[in-house]
C-alpha cells in the first residue's frame, strides 16, 4: 500500500475523535426528528482496496436470515456511498420507529413493503445526519442522491465500479447504532473513494493544529 495513502495510527486516532463529535452532534439532532435518542457506538475504521468492501461488509453482518439495506451516495470534497443496515427479523419494530405500525391495518399495504419504505426515510434521515455533521467538522459541504432500498442480501455487484477504482483504495467507516426503548439496531458503513484520502488527512491536520 502506497505510504502517502495510509492513515498514520495519529491520523486515525484524531479521525475517530472527529466521527464521535460529529456522530454526538448528529444524534442530538436526530432525537429532535425521530422523537428517540440513537446511540452510535465508537467507530471502527479501514483502509482496504474496493474488491474487498463486499466480504468486509457479509463478515462484519454475519447473517443468515436476511437483512435490509440503504444506500445513498453522497458527493464533495469527502464522496462515496453509505449503506444502512438493519435485521430483516424486526420489522414491525422498524415501523413503530416512524409511527407507521397503524397502517398495518390498511388491506392495502403488506409489513415488508411498509419496512421497505421506512427504512429508506430512516436512512435518509441518519445517513444525512451523520455524513452532514462529519462534512461539517471537517469544513466541507456535500451533496446526496436519492437513497434507495437494494435489497434484502448484500451483493457485491452493488458497489459502484466507477466511484470505487479497481486499483485504488477505500476508507471504510464502520459503526454500530441502536434505538432507546427499541429493540432496533443496525449499522452505518460509509465507504469514502480514494479521491477522498488526501483531502481527509489535510483535514485531519488543519483539526489537530486548532487543538494543539
């Protein structure tokens, strides 16, 4: 792996501290949207080249019975893709997240296609919180596209081939977040292109200097 591509362990240290101030700040303002506090663990984060997001991704999820998926690209000086991920076994739970478990009752509509339809609004709401206040920190702006439901299995066809260069590299952040008083949780992984490594270092060190 090309040295001048790495995140140092300072680099990724400061980067983690980063995620966590803007990941609080993100949760404080979905509270104020979802009417619920969402705790977002620590996050985990990887350098790996793009063939290796989809095995990355099944290992980390380690499920057999079916998942849900979001994805939302999202574009400025830090771009790539977010994927949201949530138990296929809980979607009525997921329903009452958004207060929809009352349309269960209308004939016209079935528990997987409301699930489907929530979990995008969900994704959209802290997918965009999360990458806004994480752009924010590091004094950037970004852009979205309309995120979509992929499916209940990951597949690595999904990974877009021209956001991702075959011989380049990735950084992976990985967390873990759940809902109060809801048997609900999920993870966020959002998976930056090369373009954006550079730029993140730069960023990392003009935060740094602020402290030091």
């Amino acid at each position: 792996m090309d040295k001048n591509i790495e995140l140092t362990d300072f680099e990724k240290d400061a980067l983690r501290e980063i995620i966590n101030l803007a990941f609080g700040n993100a949760a404080a303002s979905l509270a104020d949207v979802l009417g619920m506090y969402v705790f977002l663990n620590v996050p985990v984060i990887n350098l790996m080249n793009p063939n290796e997001i989809s095995s990355y991704i099944e290992k980390e999820l380690n499920s057999s019975t079916g998942i849900n998926i979001v994805e939302q690209y999202y574009i400025g000086k830090i771009r790539g893709i977010a994927f949201l991920v949530m138990s296929y076994e809980n979607s009525e739970e997921i329903l009452s997240l958004l207060g929809h478990s009352d349309l269960l009752k209308l004939d016209d509509y079935s528990v997987d296609q409301l699930a489907q339809e929530t979990l995008i609004e969900i994704g959209n709401i802290i997918i965009g919180a999360c990458v806004s206040k994480l752009a924010e920190v590091l004094s950037d702006n970004v852009i979205y596209m309309p995120p979509r439901y992929i499916g209940g299995y990951y597949s690595p066809e999904k990974v877009s081939d021209e956001l991702f260069k075959p011989n380049s590299y990735v950084i992976m952040l990985k967390t873990v977040f759940h809902f109060e008083s809801k048997d609900v949780n999920g993870f966020l992984f959002l998976v930056n292109s090369y373009d954006s490594i550079n730029w993140l270092k730069d960023s990392i060190g003009l935060f740094i200097s602020n402290y030091v």
